[in-house]
C-alpha cells in the first residue's frame, strides 16, 4: 500500500511523520517499551538470529516479510488496516451515522477501559511464556514461540497508539502502566485472571495460544466492528496476525495427541508416562484448565457493561455485518443460572447477554479444533477422546464462579470439587512430570519424544530448515 513509513524510527502507516507531538510521545515510550522487552520478552536467544515475520504494510499478500531478525531489532510498527470509504456505524444505537474518528466524550470512559483491557493481554503473554524456549521441543516450535511474542509486542504498539492519538494525558499514563504491571505480580498484577496464571511447559503454551489467544480472535473481531474507526482498523489487521498464533496452539496440540495414539497403539496397555509421553488425561486436564480461564475472559453471562458498549456503537457481534438485525432489541437470549440452589433457565434482554452470545461463537470454534484432535485418536482406531468441559466447570467470573460444577455442568458441592480436582485440573504431580519431560531438543530438523513433527513449516521451508541460529 502507498503510505507506509518503513524506514522511520517507528514504521507505520498512520502518517506520524505529519503530527509531531504524537510522534515525539510515541518515540519517548519506545525506549521503556525496550526496556520492558530485554526484561521481561524471551529470556533466551535474544542475540540470535530468528527466521521471523515483519508486517511491512496492510496489503491482503504483502504484508509479511519474512527473514532472520534478532529480536530486539523487531521493526514493531503501528498499522491500520485501510480506511473503507465512508463507512457508516453498522449496529447499535448509532446505527446509520458516520463512524466516529474521535473519541466522542460520552464514550471516552468505556473506550478507554475497553482499550487497556485488551492492550494489557499483550505483554501479559510475553510474560508468562518469557521461559518457555530454554525447553521448545524443535527450533521450528521456538521460532513459532518468538514469532508469537514479537507479534504480542507489536499489538502492544497498536494498542498504545490509539491511546496516545486520542487519549491525552490519560492515555499516555495508561500507556506508561502497561509497562508497568507484570503477570502474577501480586501488587501488580495484570488485569485479567487467565493472563496471571503461569505458563511454563509447552502443553500449557499449546493450550494458551489455542484457548487464551483464540478468546483474543472474538474479542478483536468484534472490536473490528467499532464504530470507532481506528479501533476498528487496528483490530482488523491485528487479526491478520492472530491467525498464526491459533494455528500454532491448535495443531501444537494436535501433534501432541498425535504422538501419544502413536505411543498407546503401539503399547497396548502401558501407561504412556512410562514411555515419556504425554498421557490423555493430563491433556485433558490442562485443556480443562485453559479452556475454563478463557471463558472467564468474554466476562458476566448477564452484563450490563455488554449492553453499553453495544448500544454504543462500540463492540458489536462476532461477523455482525453478517446478521440480518442489528439492534438486538426486543429479544431475549435463555441463560441457566443458579437460583435456590438449583440450576434454571433465565430469560434475559439480549443486550445484556451479548458475552454469551460472543462466548457461543468461541465454543463452537473450540469444539471444531477437539473434533480435530480427536480424529488423531480415531484414525489409530482408539477409543479415547478429549472432551471440553461444561462452560460452568471452574469458572471464576461471572454467573457460574460463585458455585461449584462437575465437568459435565452438574451443580456440586465445594466439597465435591475438592474432592475431584486433581482429576479435573492439572495437579503439582502433573506439572511436575511435565516438567521433567520438556527437554530442550534445539538440534535441527529434530523432535521431543513427546509429540511429533508438523507436517508443513512456515514461509514454506521444510521443518528442517535453521529457524534460529542458535549457532
Ligand atoms: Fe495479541
Ligand atoms: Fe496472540
């Protein structure tokens, strides 16, 4: 595209060379932003050449540019994907008006909170996988882990831009804090619960990027429907690169379930930890424990909070340009809720059940990627399959955290869960044996014993090919 600054101190296509006081603030919060990095990115191989992906530009084919890159001399740059026309608000209360390229002062509150709450994911997952290269299984899967955080780093950027750009003193503050906090920090925590939790083994990386991130994809394809335009814009082209992050989670996985039906069909009845692989039920129990932190993350299943942003022209549906009706007024969405100690249904506005509408779009998607994995178990003729949990098992926020669930939805005591949950959910001992199984394999062209290659690598080298130079 026309327009792209590649060559100044921050590339970008928003024409920050024009607005030097902009420019000015942005390349002062750079040096804390490299700071923040050389802490708190990768702790390993930051010196070494790594066969990354730069966005260069927001064309559909020439956005990635792939080549060997040290780390801390990413280009993280700010893109938009391209202004359409003139676009009018799509939904909500604003519905036929131009799109807003200000913050209009009525919404200045929520937009801000919606902006940092999404921007403070970005490092957050730098930081909880900050350890996890000293144990990659292949170097392509340590370059897939350095691709995905550079890319965090650079929606950091976006993120901040927008503050910046449109929210004065206050946005530049924020900015400041998203540096500041730091995942699992007790006095500084992040802000959401599931970017607090550790993430020290490759299984809870696959399950991250597959769960964690792809709440991410619904958050920002809905935000990609702002009447707000450059939110809009930057969650468009933010999508573009959170694709690969899925992919690296889903079929993470999937090679996963793939080597331990190898092991169990060829071992008919051994228990696979004595052949130092990965067992199904821990699989499971980590799916449980990352699928249920990212539905905690699309917030209440009754929200008021959901009603305003949507009557705010602010957040829509997932794909809402898609939908034939987009008020969502006047219709009523059946949530079960706890009343009297029993489960029943409740009838609630639409509006103030949008993140359970959002939350049904991520469940299917998630279903679709066990169907996958699943397959793996099947084509080895195996009976076994993984399962996702109820969406009311283990939840910490919203209509279901202030009570107890069995994995299939049942109501149960606290008791109960105690008593199950090193069945449910990945105990000290399972975490322990995972750690003692993730040995670094850094040779090229070679796999842990623990899952299989991939079939295909990236920018179509074969999995052999020298992703980093560890040299
Ligand atoms: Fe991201
Ligand atoms: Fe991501």
């Amino acid at each position: 595209m026309a327009d792209v600054d590649r060559f100044s101190r921050i590339p970008n296509n928003v024409h920050l060379n024009d607005d030097k006081r902009l420019q000015r603030a942005l390349e002062a919060w750079q040096p804390a932003y490299l700071e923040w990095w050389k802490e708190m990115g990768p702790a390993m191989a930051q010196e070494k050449d790594v066969y990354l992906r730069t966005a260069t530009s927001v064309d559909a084919d020439g956005w990635a540019h792939f080549d060997y890159v040290k780390m801390p001399e990413y280009r993280w740059g700010i893109f938009l994907a391209e202004q359409a026309g003139d676009r009018k608000i799509h939904f909500g209360d604003n519905i036929g008006q131009p799109v807003f390229n200000e913050v209009p002062g009525e919404y200045r509150n929520i937009l801000r909170r919606i902006i940092v709450t999404q921007a403070d994911t970005e490092p957050a997952s730098v930081e909880q996988q900050r350890r996890l290269a000293f144990t990659a299984p292949s170097l392509l899967d340590m370059r897939n882990l350095f691709q995905v955080n550079v890319e965090e780093g650079r929606h950091l950027w976006a993120m901040v831009y927008l503050l910046h750009a449109f929210f004065g003193k206050d946005g530049r503050e924020e900015a400041d804090e998203l540096l500041r906090r730091r995942s699992g920090d007790p006095d500084k925590p992040r802000i959401l619960g599931a970017f607090n939790q550790p993430c020290n083994d490759w299984i809870s990386f696959y399950a991250f990027t597959m769960f964690t991130d792809r709440d991410g994809k619904y958050q920002l394809a809905s935000l990609a429907e702002s009447g707000f335009d450059p939110l809009a814009r930057t969650c468009r082209f933010m999508l573009t690169e959170e694709a690969h992050h899925l992919s690296v989670g889903e079929t993470g996985l999937m090679r996963v379930v793939r080597r331990t039906a190898e092991l169990m069909k060829a071992n008919p009845g051994k228990d696979v930890r004595s052949l130092g692989g990965v067992d199904l039920a821990t699989i499971q129990r980590v799916i449980n424990f990352w699928y249920t932190y990212s539905l905690d993350l699309f917030g209440g299943e009754i929200s008021s909070n959901s009603a305003d942003f949507f009557a705010a022209s602010l957040k829509g549906r997932y794909q809402e340009e898609r939908r034939d009706e987009h008020t969502a007024m006047n219709q009523v969405k059946i949530v079960p809720v706890v009343e009297n100690g029993r489960l029943t249904n409740k009838e609630v506005p639409l509006r103030n059940a949008l993140n359970e509408v959002l939350r049904d779009d991520y469940v299917e998607d998630c279903e679709r990627a066990v169907r996958r994995w699943n397959h793996e178990l099947e084509k080895l003729g195996l009976e076994e399959r993984l399962v996702l949990p109820s969406r009311r098992f283990h939840r910490h926020q919203g209509e279901y955290a202030r009570n107890c669930f069995d994995p299939t939805g049942n109501l149960i005591t606290p008791a109960e869960f105690e008593a199950n949950r090193a069945k449910w959910l990945p105990s000290e001992a399972d975490m322990a044996y995972l750690r003692s199984i993730m040995q670094p394999v850094h040779g090229i062209g070679q796999i842990a014993h623990w899952t299989s290659a991939p079939a295909r690598g990236v920018d179509s080298k074969p999995f052999d090919f020298e992703y980093v130079r560890l040299g």
